[in-house]
C-alpha cells in the first residue's frame, strides 16, 4: 500500500504483557506461585527468579522448563498442564475484577491511534482465557479489531507465527503496520515476520538487546506522550531507511 511518501501505516499490533499492562511481577507471578499451592507443589517464584524465567515464553512450557530444572522428570509436562490450567483460571479471575491497569499514556496512545484511523490488533503469547476480557478492560471493548493468542498457535514468540496470523487477519503486509514490544523475545517475533517495531522496555527487560527495533523508548506517558503521529514518524523513519534497524530513542 505505497504512497507517495512511503508505505502508508494502517495497524498498529500491541503485545499484551509488558507492553498494555505491567502484569508480569504482580499478576502473573502470584498466580503461578497461588496455582503451586493449590496443586501442593512446593516451589515459590521469587521476583528474580521469575525474571530469569521469563525466557521461557508460555505459562505451561514455564512450569514444565522449571519442574525439569528441579529433578521432576516422568510427569512434569502433565502436572504443568494441571497448574497453568489453574493459574489460568486463576489470573483470568484477577483480570475479570479489574485488577489490572494499562501503563501510564497507554489509553492516550490508543485513543489518539484510533482517532487517526490507525487499526489496532494485539499478539500475545498469553491464553485467550484471560487475554480477551484484559484487552477489552485495558483498550475498551472492541477497539482491539483483532486479537491474536497463544491459542491461535502452534509455535509461542519468538517465533513469528502470532505476528504472521495477525497481519494476515488485518489483511496488511508487513510495511503498512508497526509493531510495539517490551522484550527482545517479542522483538524477534514480529522482527521475524518483518514488523517494524517499536519497545517500550518494562523494569523486566531494561538492558535486553534491542538493536533490531525501529525504536526504543521506557514510557508511553510524560512529555513525549506515544501518539499516532509519533507512531507514524517511527514507521516513516524504518520505512525510508529501507528497514535497516538502528534504534534511536524515539
Ligand atoms: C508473555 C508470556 C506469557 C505470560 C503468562 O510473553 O510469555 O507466557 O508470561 O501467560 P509476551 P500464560 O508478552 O511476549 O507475549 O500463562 O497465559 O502463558
Ligand atoms: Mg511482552
């Protein structure tokens, strides 16, 4: 979809965790350690260790990696498919209470995105349990025209595929949208299928490599407020650099 100036930007496609919403230390984390207990499994993620695991993208595939770690051989896939099961439930009730909140300047973001007429869409590794009524509390219901989960495929970020699905239902190729990210592993994922991307770093993943994003920045909010027009500078940049990645401070 070229225009005179370069591909146009049509949808902006947020990740979910880290990026929407802080969720990772204080909601998923007490989840998982809550499911533990339920299920009479002694381990406790601390706030470090839990940064450590977080390379590990997937709640199930987590526990699995972390039973492994700890000796659990014969049934650890089984057994971290009983806990995510309820840590799922578990965060899907946190969620449904209105306990998570979107990061500072994030519905400034969207409401300046969708008053310009840039689509929005969401790919997240996350389950569709809990991601669906968090977009819908986080965005509003239905601004979201198209949300891609963990659900949806058969490879989790790093891989592309959440990013391919998602550019395929908006009906977009890649140069018309832009992607927005909070860790190197969701950089790789939509860098993969060749988003343009931008990373808004959390506590979690400051200091990560983040050489491959259009930009980088620590905050949607303060006097550089994230906007549509922003978002449209960062694409146009990428865009007339022929993609070549560099990462400026946005
Ligand atoms: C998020 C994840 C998820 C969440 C937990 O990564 O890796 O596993 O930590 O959610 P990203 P689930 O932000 O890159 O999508 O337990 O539902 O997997
Ligand atoms: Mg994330």
């Amino acid at each position: 979809m070229p225009d005179a100036d370069g591909p146009m930007l049509g949808a902006v496609i947020f990740d979910v965790d880290g990026t929407l919403a802080d969720t990772e230390r204080d909601g998923h984390r007490p989840a998982f350690n809550a499911a533990f207990a339920q299920h009479g499994v002694p381990v406790h993620w601390d706030v470090e260790q839990y940064g450590a695991l977080l390379a590990v993208t997937g709640g199930r595939r987590r526990i699995a990696a972390d039973l492994r770690a700890r000796g659990v051989t014969a049934d650890a896939e089984e057994l971290a498919a009983d806990i995510h099961r309820t840590k799922t439930e578990l965060f899907r009730r946190h969620v449904l209470a209105g306990a998570v909140e979107p990061r500072p300047g994030l519905p400034e973001t969207v409401k300046s995105l969708a008053e310009d007429g840039i689509r929005i869409a969401i790919a997240t590794t996350g389950r569709r349990a809990w991601v669906e009524p968090l977009v819908a509390h986080l965005l509003g219901a239905g601004v979201a025209e198209t949300v891609v989960t963990g659900d949806d495929v058969t490879a989790l970020k790093p891989d592309p595929q959440v990013y391919r699905i998602a550019l395929e239902r908006l009906g977009l190729p890649a140069e018309n949208a832009l992607a927005v990210e909070d860790s190197a592993i969701g950089l790789a994922a939509a860098t993969g299928a060749g988003l343009p991307t931008l990373v808004v770093h959390t506590d979690y993943t400051r200091g990560q490599d983040f050489t491959a994003a259009a930009a980088v920045r620590n905050r949607f909010d303060g006097p550089d407020q994230l906007t549509a027009a922003s978002c449209r500078r960062i694409h146009a940049r990428w865009c007339a650099a022929g993609g070549v990645t560099s990462a400026p401070t946005a």
